[in-house]
C-alpha cells in the first residue's frame, strides 16, 4: 500500500506540473491548453497501472497481469471507436486512450484488492537508498530512450506546419513500427 500511496503522489505531481506548464507546453507544441493537463492525468495514469502490474507480475498472478493488458487494449478500442462515432476529434483520442489506461488500471486494481484483502498491516522495510538508485538509472534511460524516439516529432510538431508535421509523424512511426517488429531477431 506504501508504494501505491508513493507513485499515487507522483501522480498527482504530473498533474501539478501540468497544469502549471499549460500555457507554456500548448503554445510550444501549437494544441489546445486542455490537452496539457490530460496528458499529465494519463501519463499519471500509466505510471500507477505499471505499479499495479508490476505488483502483479512480481506475485506472479499473471492471470491479473494479463487480463489488466487486454482490458487496456480492449478498452481504448472500445472508447475510440465511440468516440470517432460521436465525431469527437481529438478530445475523443484523449479520451479513448485514457478510457484503455484506467481499464486496464482498473482490472489489475481490483484483482489485487481481491486476492490481498484478507492479508493485514504488516510492517515492512524498505531499502531506500537502493531503491532511490536503481529508480534514477532506470528513470535516466527511460526517459534518454524516450527523448532519442520521440524528441524530433516534438521539434517537427513546433516548427513545421500541421500537414508537414503530420507527414513526419506518420513516417517516423512506421519507421519505428519496422525497427521494433525486427528488433527481437537476434542479430
């Protein structure tokens, strides 16, 4: 429950910042200031269901693992294909994906809860120091991965218009989708 109430408060600083950055990162990036705070909610989103899961995966109920995974999926299809029925547009894209996001965080939740519920407070002792260090160089190339994959869309986004944006965005995934649909071949 302690790690839960930890990434829950990390959460909750991306909204913070979100919201306090809005302004600066809608104009940046040429999209509506709404847009900014959502992410911040979805990216908080994520990091939780990834705790759940990993709490999951380390009990080893990966029957909770796998059906949080297929929720999520399931999910943002589901809400996606409502939502462009309803004509949405973008804040239908935001909200389908985060429809797949709280899904899955749902399900893996609930099978915790109910597979955990008779267990009582226990104490427990964390190694801190450790945790902290493995956390940061974990954190240092996710986010060096996430910069070298996706930093230049976010240049393109600013500097170009939407239609040239949207051209590079496009070929710059598919670039990606062949990169990592060859990537398991052992080389």
């Amino acid at each position: 429950l302690d790690i839960v109430r930890l990434f829950g408060a990390i959460a909750l600083l991306y909204l913070v910042l979100a919201l306090a950055t809005m302004k600066f990162v809608g104009a940046f990036l040429h999209v509506p200031e709404w847009t900014v705070p959502f992410v911040a909610i979805m990216g908080g989103g994520l990091l939780f269901s990834a705790v759940l899961r990993a709490v999951a995966q380390g009990t080893q109920d990966y029957r909770a693992f796998t059906v949080s995974c297929v929720t999520d999926g399931f999910s943002k299809v589901a809400a996606l294909a409502i939502f462009m029925t309803f004509a949405l547009g973008l804040l239908g894209g935001v909200l389908g994906f985060a429809a797949g996001i709280f899904g899955g965080a749902i399900a893996v939740g609930v099978a915790l809860f109910n597979r955990y519920r008779a267990v009582g407070d226990c104490e427990m002792r964390y190694d801190w120091r450790r945790i902290a260090l493995s956390g940061l160089g974990s954190a240092a190339i996710t986010i060096a991965g996430a910069l070298m994959g996706s930093a230049d869309v976010v240049l393109v986004k600013h500097f170009f218009d939407a239609n040239q944006a949207g051209i590079y965005a496009a070929a710059s995934l598919g670039g990606k989708v062949l990169l990592y649909f060859v990537g398991f071949v052992p080389t």
